[in-house]
C-alpha cells in the first residue's frame, strides 16, 4: 500500500531534486529517504526519476505523480489544518513574488492578513513561474509572463511602466519628445526573465535606434538609484518610482508611448486550494477592488 510518508518523500525529492534536503525537510536519515522511494517505486513498478548527478530529475512517470501527491498532501494538511487550530485558519504558505510586487506591494498586503504565515521568495517572473511549475511555491504574484502551459494566470492589478531620468539628464524637462530622441542614451536595465526587461524589449528596444551603454541591475531599487547618480534612463514601474517622482528624485522622460502591463497572481493548474489559499487569493482580489 502506498503511505503518505512514501507520498511526502517523493514530493520533497521532486521538489529539491536531492536527498540530502528532501531528509532534512522531512525529517528522516538519508537512508530512510531513499529507501521511501525505493519502496514507492517498487509498489508503481516504474522508476520515478532520471539519476542526473548530482541531481534527481522527474521522468515522465515522476511528471505524471508530482500533481497527484501534491494534491493528497495538500488536502490532508488542510484537514489537519482547519481541526487543529479549532475553526481558525492556522498553517503556513509558501508565496513568490517578482522584485516590484515584493518591494512595493506586499508588505502592505501581508499586513492585511496578520494571521498569516508565510515564506516569500522574491525573484524575477520567469524564475517564479519555474518554482510554481515545480510545486516549490503555492502561488506567485508576477509582473511579466507566464510561458508555462500547466500554470494558470489571472489578472490582479493594472501597472504603467515610465521612462525615468535624474533631474540633471539632458532629456529632463524637455517637451515633444519621440523615441527617436532616445537615440544613443544609457540605460539602466533588470536582468533578462524579468518582468521589466522583457517589457523593454518588446515594447521599447524596437523604437530606439541604436543605444549607448547599457548597465542591468537585478532589483528596481538598484535601478533607480542608479538612474539617480545619472547613469542613464530607465523603464521602471510607476508603483515602484511613485515616492522618487514625488520627491523630484526621478522624473518622466515622455515620448509619447503608453506602457501599461497587469500583474497577475499564479498557480499550478493542479494545485488544491487549501482554505488558507483560498483567504490569501480573495484578500489580494479585495486589495484590488479597493
């Protein structure tokens, strides 16, 4: 009979991709971890993973497991969950946010929810996506795309994205601006796989003819300090310069461009919705309505 124990391990090992962190998630010798999966394995008649040294990576049969015991698992911690804590919501979730939502929004949001537990892993987009797929986050809250056919998005917050300068640029404070009077500026950039960045290079890189030095920065903060001692122009959230601009720190390069962009929450499409989930996503909806 297949045990939850054997379940849990496997799902630790699918998600680490080691035996040595999966033992100390659960709580086990390594041996004890290996031999789980052996004997998981043994009761399916079919290897679960391809031995990549040094990594344990899923094959099609582990692909086709990791939803389902994810799936047990999280419905018997929600049980364990909503009896133990005597009717109140009690656990812990694991959340993912890209760099703006994480900076600038979520603090704000957590602090809405004081009931909550939670570890939050702050990273670019594509990054996160690539954690929910894995089942290593419940959800994420992302400003860029989601390439993953098995996650599911849904709109949250409407964004606009700046074109921003020092005060002492040479472009600050002119008027009737186009993109071709970008031609040759620095730029200060996020990392490729950010949200910011693939917005760039969609929707900006192809009206500037050419450009001068480019500096890629992996958080908005750096960014705009960066563009703060001159460093060149960015394309940063209105959210995240909002307190620069109104201090005068930053301001608006206008070239006649709208760059609006929607952050989005997301999930694995197989992931259960415990009910602790279920309060997080209806309180970030009702962040949004307000």
């Amino acid at each position: 009979m297949i045990t939850l124990k054997q379940l849990q391990v496997f799902a630790s090992i699918a998600r680490h991709g080691n035996l040595g962190l999966a033992a100390e998630e659960v709580c086990l010798s390594r041996g004890a971890v290996s031999q789980s999966l052996s004997e998981l394995e043994r009761r399916l008649g079919s290897p679960l993973f391809d031995r990549v040294h040094p990594r344990l990576q899923l094959n099609d049969q582990g692909l086709r497991l990791q939803p389902l015991a994810e799936d047990v698992l999280s419905r018997v911690a929600d049980i364990e969950r909503q009896f133990e804590g005597g009717g109140e919501l009690t656990g812990h979730l694991r959340l993912g946010a890209s760099q703006t939502i994480g900076n600038y929004l979520l603090p704000a949001l957590l602090a809405r929810q004081p009931w909550l537990q939670a570890g939050v892993t702050i990273t670019n987009t594509q990054t996160l996506c690539d954690m929910v797929a894995r089942f290593e986050l419940d959800m994420a809250l992302i400003e860029g795309e989601n390439r993953h056919a098995e996650l599911d998005t849904q709109d949250w917050l409407q964004d606009e994205m700046l074109i921003v300068a020092g005060p002492s640029h040479v472009l600050a404070g002119q008027g009737c601006l186009t993109p071709a009077c970008l031609a040759g500026s620095d730029w200060v950039l996020r990392e490729p796989r950010s949200g910011s960045r693939e917005q760039f290079d969609r929707q900006l890189a192809p009206h500037l003819a050419d450009m001068g030095r480019v500096l890629e920065l992996n958080t908005p903060e750096a960014v705009m300090q960066a563009v703060e001692q001159g460093l060149g122009l960015a394309l940063i959230s209105r959210l995240a310069a909002a307190d620069r601009l109104a201090r005068g720190r930053l301001v608006v390069i206008d070239v006649g461009l709208d760059l609006p962009r929607t952050l989005s929450l997301v999930w694995h499409r197989q992931k259960y919705h415990s009910a602790l989930l279920r309060r997080f996503v209806d309180t970030c909806r009702a962040a949004a309505g307000a």
